[in-house]
C-alpha cells in the first residue's frame, strides 16, 4: 500500500510569465502577481486532474512492502534517488542502486530487483521510502498548450461565472473533496 506523497524538491513552473502573457496577449506589468497565481492553479488544477505530477519535482513515497514498487503510484518517473527500509535487526539501510533497475515506461513505472538479486527482507511493519525524479521532461506541448488555454479562460472569466450546474469555484475545488 502506497501513502501520499511528499515533495521534497517543490516544481518550477513548467510555463513562464511572459508566455502566459503573450496567450492572453497582455502587454503591461499591472497583473503580473495574478498571472504567477493562474500559471500555479492552472498546473495544480492540470496535475490533479489527469493525476501525474506535470513539472520535475522530487518526491518521498512511503509502502509496506517491496511488492508495491510493481506499480509505482507517480508517472511518469525520470529516476529513483534512493530506496530506504529498517532492516530486520532494526537499522535503517538502503537498497544499492545495482541492486535495483527502474522500468520508466511514460505513465506507468515500476521498479525490480536487478538480474539475480532479490528485494532485501525488511523489519515488520516498518516502511519502506522511496525518493525519486519524477514529472516531464519536457512538458509534452498538449498539456502545455491545455494550461495556456485554462490561464487565457480564467485570467478572462476573472468573476466566477455560472454554467448550468458548475462554476469556476467548482472547477477548482472538485479534486480537493473528500466524499462522505
């Protein structure tokens, strides 16, 4: 089972200042600290809704077992930075890096014990932590161009307008709900 993860290395924006400008065609510097506000949304709003990390970033996972590196929870994964358990005598140690290969195939990622090594046995019911690289490199242009287009539709549609049942609030808000 995989926890949430945790950024340890926060992204940089995957689209810049001037270009979010040059989309809304703004020549002026009044709305630039609004413009550093859409081009965060629009990447946190893009990352939750297709459910990847968008921007390079590093990331600290946590799991209960060896078998969960099968399936990794975070695509796509540029690379594995360390892998830590708590051995069965209590210390805490890391897998070596030739001990392990990293299968990175876009948006589904697992890792394996290298050709004729095995998973080392961890101490019950500690956890195991994997640090990785992950997010594009680089951005592919039509999630970049999406990001463009959700920052031109909200730096226009400023005021929250209504559409028959859902709003911009809504929008932004609906991958933060947790259900009853």
């Amino acid at each position: 089972m995989w926890y949430p993860p945790k950024v340890t290395q926060a992204p940089s924006e995957p689209i810049s200042k001037e270009e979010a400008k040059r989309q809304c065609s703004v020549l002026h510097d009044d709305d630039d600290a609004l413009f550093d506000a859409l081009i965060a949304a629009a990447r946190d709003y893009v990352e939750r809704y297709c459910n990847t990390p968008l921007a390079t970033q590093t990331i600290e996972l946590k799991c209960d077992a060896f078998c969960d590196f099968d399936r990794l929870p975070l695509a796509p994964v540029q690379s594995v930075t360390s892998i830590a358990y708590v051995a069965t005598d209590g210390t805490e140690a890391t897998v070596a890096p030739g001990d392990f290969e990293g299968r990175f195939d876009g948006l589904e990622a697992s890792i394996i014990p290298a050709y004729g090594k095995q998973w080392p046995v961890p101490r019950n019911g500690s956890r195991i932590t994997l640090t990785a690289v992950v997010g594009y490199q680089p951005m592919p242009p039509s999630i970049k161009h999406a990001m463009l287009l959700w920052i031109a539709d909200a730096y226009e549609q400023r005021e929250s307008k209504e559409v028959p049942g859902w709003s911009a609030f809504d929008a932004l808000l609906c991958n933060h709900r947790r259900g009853a």
